[in-house]
C-alpha cells in the first residue's frame, strides 16, 4: 500500500510547467503593455515638443510686430 502523502513525479512536473508557461506568457504580455505604454509617452512628449514649437514661434512673431509698432 503506497502512502497517501506521495506525489506522482509526472503530475508534479506536469503542473509545474504549466504555472510557468502561464507566468511567462502573462509576463510577455506585461512586457508588451508597458513597451506600448512608453512608445505611447515618447510619441505624445514629441507632439508636446512640435505644440510648444510652434506656439513659440507664433510668440516670437506676435512679440516682433508689437515691438515694430
């Protein structure tokens, strides 16, 4: 009669690489939003930069007339 506490090896091992599959899957995914996430924020940081350029540059422009009048 075998114990009751006993493991089968391959059941064992069977699970255990199934958690892994699924924690190395669902990493891969959180490495994927967070790539997306900073892509997201360096794009929105550059039209941020091109935005204030631009309004700079009205600045300056408005700021030249009013100091050629």
């Amino acid at each position: 009669m075998t114990k009751s506490n006993d493991v089968d090896v391959n059941a064992l091992i069977k699970i255990y690489n199934q958690k892994i599959s699924t924690l190395t899957n669902q990493n891969i995914l959180l490495e994927a939003k967070l790539q997306t996430i900073v892509q997201d924020n360096l794009d929105a940081q550059k039209e941020l930069l091109a935005e204030k350029m631009e309004l700079q540059e009205k600045y300056e422009n408005l700021l030249s007339e009013v100091e050629g009048e």
